[in-house]
C-alpha cells in the first residue's frame, strides 16, 4: 500500500514537521513522525475486524516538544539510566545532565525524540518503509564522538513494524537506543492495561536500588512478581509488596533476555476484550517493561484522551541500565567506526 505523507504541524522553532503513513493490505497502519523519529499511531484490527489506535500519542508535533512520559519516543544517545550522570571511556570522565534526581535519564532532556531528523522513503520488499537520520555531534548530551544515527520502520504485509537501528562514531562512544511506545491494546484511550496479560521469556531481572540504578546483581524471577513465563494480568502482582515493585510504584524494571544476539521472540501482550495480540522480538540483551506508573492524568492526547496511570505499557529493548558502570552487564561501549546495529519487531495479531 505504500507510504503517504501529510502535515503534521510546526514546532516553535518554525520546523514544518510531517506524519509519515505506512498502510499493509490487511488495513493495518502506522504513522511516524520526522520530528522525533516517534511513533505516532498503529492502528490494528480486533476480532472482529475493528480498526484501533494502540498506542498512546498527541494529534500533532505541539505535543511531542515536550512530551514528558516519552510516548513513542526514539530514546538516544543512551536509554535508560546511568547513575552519577557519569561514566569514564578511555581514562576521560564524561559528564551528563543529572535529569532524574542525581542521575542522568534516557540522555537529558535534550533527547533525539525532541529534534528533527532527515527522512527517506525506502523501497524495501518487506513492505512500507521510512528511514529517518541524525547526526549526534561530539559533545552532544555531554556524549563523545559524531554519531550518524538511522532508524527505518518497515511495516511488513505479515503485520509486523520493524525497527532497525544502525549507527556509527568517529570516537568511542555509549550507544544504547530504545523504542519508548506506551501500548494498550484495547485502544489508547480506553483506560488502564491492568487486565491485558503479558509474557517475558525471562529468568532474571536486574535490582535496582530506590532511585531505579542498578545495584549489579541479577535477581532470579522465579516466585516472585517479577515472574511472567506464564502469560498473567499485568495487575496481578502490581501492587504487591515485594520490594522490587514497590520501589517501582509497580513494573519498571530491566529484565535480562535469552536473545544471545539473535532476534527472537521476548515477550507478548494480549487483551482478551479486543482479541488483540502483540509479540516483541529482538536481538538486544534487556528490556525494561513499564507500566506507565508516573502517568497522571495531566497529558491529553489523541482524540483528547486524558492519560491517566497505567493506561499503557512499554517494553523498552536494550542494553541494561547503568551498563556503563557494571562489568557483568553487557557492554554499551560502541568503537569508533565500528558499526552499531540492532533490531526490534513489534508483531501484531489477532487472539484465537
């Protein structure tokens, strides 16, 4: 069905941005954004046949200069955590802007989901296809080295979005990137995901200490509400007291993967009201799975829907947070010229 292209407003500093449209031929759609990189809307079927927007969003790019709670933001340079707003690379101390507490999250403020980037129509025989590019200069976010950063989303006729991420440096530097979407598959704006399930092919987490920086040990799920290797109600175990989620005020937290670098199957979400279904695969070593606990009714967004706690859920594929500082945690070092790539599918479909 191809790629339309429509506007999608002007921000402050007068960029006319554009809302990128991939369509399959099984009516589902897509809408990305050259500011940001962001995802905008995907529209899925449900059993029977009924379009919906999944995913949280604003109606135009006034919203995402801000967008706060990160709604299908392209995280970058580095997703995440990293305690101190610190981390030495090569003998130098780099300093970060201390955006959460003392600590420096998902790169400042000053994010990649926050500038406009280059986009290209791709003719890809996976289906429709937009890549959209930026250029990282050294120094950029308190980060070393020019980064040329592409992203493409590819929307296959099998109903799945696929996001790849590839990047190069002329210096050593952290490269850890994320797709930030908050889904609910009943429709974005119809309230919290509490009954939709999840499954996360996972036996481990990574603890955390009370400002969400990783302590370094990876903690067994096993008994535990960390535990999803049966599909379960995300509000099952949300609010319980074990020590992991009250910290949380519920799920946020980075589970440890079985991808070995290859892209596999991860984690899975269905909502038995809509017969919605959605796979996650990827070839990354973490994801950190969120549960939209700082939403607060204060965002309104598509179709004037008021966000309000959990109403969506995220599962953020990356390298671990603070995997800077933590030599058992993969690394997120990328060598000059050597050439950062990564995948992750989000897979649609209908619940039998």
């Amino acid at each position: 069905m191809g790629v339309r292209i429509e506007d999608f407003g002007t921000t402050r500093d007068g960029f006319q941005a554009k809302l990128f449209i991939l369509e399959n031929g099984n009516g589902t759609i897509v809408k990305v954004s050259d500011f940001g990189a962001v995802i905008v809307s995907i529209m899925t079927k449900d059993r029977h046949g009924e379009l919906a927007d999944i995913v949280l969003g604003y109606p135009n790019v006034t919203g995402y200069e801000s967008n706060a709670p990160g709604f299908g933001a392209c995280i970058g340079r580095c997703a995440n955590r990293i305690g101190n707003a610190e981390f030495k690379l090569n003998d130098i101390t780099y300093l970060l802007e201390k955006n959460s507490g003392k600590n420096n999250l998902h790169s400042g403020k000053n994010g990649y989901q926050r500038r406009p980037w280059e986009a290209e129509q791709e003719d890809s025989p996976l289906g429709a296809s937009v890549s959209f590019s930026l250029r990282s200069p050294d120094g950029d976010q308190g980060f070393p080295g020019n980064l040329d950063i592409t992203v493409t989303y590819t929307l296959t006729e099998e109903d799945s979005l696929i996001l790849s991420y590839k990047a190069v440096s002329d210096a050593d530097t952290i490269v850890n990137m994320t797709n930030h979407s908050y889904f609910n598959l009943s429709g974005h704006g119809s309230g919290d995901v509490l009954e939709q399930k999840v499954w996360i092919d996972s036996d481990f987490y990574t603890e955390a200490d009370e400002e969400s920086i990783p302590t370094g040990r990876i903690l067994p799920v096993a008994g535990t509400p960390m535990d999803f290797n049966q599909l379960k109600a995300i509000g099952r175990d949300i609010d319980s007291d074990y020590r992991a989620v009250v910290l949380g005020k519920g799920f946020d937290h980075n589970w440890v993967l079985k991808t070995e670098d290859e892209v596999k199957l991860v984690a899975r979400m269905e909502d038995e009201r809509s017969g919605r279904g959605l796979e996650v695969y990827t070839d990354l070593p973490g994801m950190q799975f969120y549960t939209g606990n700082f939403l607060r009714g204060t965002e309104t967004g598509k179709d004037g829907a008021v966000y309000e706690r959990r109403a969506g859920a995220c599962f953020e594929t990356q390298y671990f947070p603070d995997s800077v500082h933590h030599e058992n945690f993969p690394s997120p070092v990328l060598q000059a010229y050597k050439e950062y790539s990564n995948q992750t599918i989000f897979h649609f479909y209908v619940v039998e």
